[in-house]
C-alpha cells in the first residue's frame, strides 16, 4: 500500500508519556520529544536485486539501495515543512532538522543525500541543520536524547533506529506512525505491525494503535479529539491500567476499554 499509494514520508514521533516508561535513568517526559521522518517508498525496501548461482559456494547475492533525486528532495523538503509547522508537546517550536545517513560507506547514495540536504536547507534559514552517520546517532540517542528534534533519514536507517527510538517511549506497544502524501490519502498505523505470534492471546499492547488514531485525527484536523485521547492514553499509564509491557496488569481488550471509558468521560 506504501508504494502503490506513494505514501512517501513515514512520520514516527518519539514521545515520552511517563518518566517510569523510560530505560534510561533521570530522563523525564520533556527530554524525549521528538520525530523522525523515514522516506518509504525507496532504498533497499523495492527488492531490487538478484540472486546468481543459488545453492552453490559460488553463489552471489546483490540487493540493490534505490535513491533517486526527486524521492530524497521531497522527503527532506517535508521534514523541513514539519519542522516549520509543528510543535512539541510543551508548545515550544522545532528548530532542528537532523539528516542522517551512512555516507562515509555508501558514498554514492549517501552523497545525493548530503548535496541535497545541504541545498534545501539553504530555503529553511530559520531552521538549524546537522548530520549524523546512523551508528553515531544510534549511540546518541541512548546518551541524550534531548539532542534530538526532527531526524530525517532513509527507508532502512528509519526503520531501525525508530525500533530503538520507541524502547525510550516505553517499547514498540507505544510507537505510533503515519505514512503521509501531503494532499493526498494517507494511512496510519502502529509502528509494531501485526504481531502473529501473539495474535488471539489478549496480551498485545493496544496503545500504539490508540495514540495512530490520536495522530490520524490531529492529521485531519481533530486536534481536540487528538489531545483527549492522548490524555486518556497519559491516565492508564499513571494509574498503571494498561498491559503487562509497560507497568499493568490487563489484558489488551481491558486496556483498551479503559481508555475508551476515559474518552467518553471527557467527551
């Protein structure tokens, strides 16, 4: 559905509800508040490639990391438009777009990024830019994660450090995340996916999904809606009235309730 409906730009914000969700010690709610911006139609997620000589101890496999100008341009140009035009939590304003790549090592691909990162940031004066090589980042993000405002990156690098971005949040049942085409039809879902092998067994963590229905009305303009569903999602984490993954003890259809219950309460 990414490619087909060219959803271009995966928007995963990283933020902490509840100081007891993060790993890190001393880190409270302010001090992770932050979005990463994953181009999702490119790079090594087309399955380009091949394989010769299959089965053999001669055999070779290629797989190919697609970047084409006009893909990197607008997914950067779209960080830059997020950063102008939303704010963190406590109202404040995002200054900062972070570019991060691996371009030390995959020098052509990663030279595409920097020129037109480089370039597009010339249109955003107000905004501050910097880089980061992906295994720095990673590493950084785990030191001080307040470093951190807007990242932008590509298909792979969005996927895994959004996985290590989401344990600061509490895991990957808190992750929430929007595939964007600005004018066009969008879909939203939980960063986690479906999660076969505990399908059926009530135990799954509904907040990610809750907190992509909070980020999919604030998309349409719902921000009010938006807020007082976060809120009810911010009351089960305080009251410990959520799954087994992050400090309760229900069940993920009486998780889920709960916070409808809330919902309905403050509506």
């Amino acid at each position: 559905m990414r490619f087909k409906m060219d959803l271009y730009a995966n928007v995963r914000p990283v933020r902490l509800l509840d100081a007891s969700l993060c790993p890190l010690k001393g880190v409270e709610p302010r001090d992770v508040d932050f979005v990463v911006i994953r181009e999702n139609t490119e790079g090594v997620y087309g399955d380009l490639g091949g394989v010769f000589k299959q089965g053999t101890e001669d055999e070779i496999a290629i797989q190919e990391d697609v970047n084409t100008r006009k893909g990197v341009e607008r997914i950067i140009r779209f960080a830059f438009e997020y950063a102008k035009s939303n704010k963190k939590a406590d109202g404040s304003s995002r200054t900062r777009v972070l570019m991060c790549d691996k371009s030390n090592a995959m020098t052509h691909a990663g030279g595409l990024w920097q020129r037109t990162f480089h370039e597009l940031g010339r249109d955003y004066p107000q905004i501050e830019t910097a880089h980061m090589y992906v295994d720095a980042l990673c590493m950084q993000m785990v030191k001080d994660p307040r470093m951190f405002d807007v990242i932008v990156t590509n298909n792979m690098f969005g996927d895994i450090i959004t996985d290590l971005a989401a344990s600061l949040q509490g895991g990957l049942g808190m992750a929430a995340s929007g595939n964007i085409h600005p004018g066009k039809t969008s879909m939203f879902e939980p960063v986690h996916g479906s999660a076969p092998p505990i399908a059926g067994k009530n135990v799954a963590n509904p907040m990610g999904a809750i907190l992509t229905a909070a980020m999919m009305l604030n998309h349409l303009g719902f921000a009010s809606q938006s807020q007082k569903i976060e809120g009810a999602v911010l009351q089960a984490v305080q009251q410990r009235k959520t799954t087994v993954d992050v400090g309760g003890d229900l069940g993920t259809s009486a998780a889920g309730e709960w916070i409808a219950n809330r919902v309905r309460e403050s509506a």
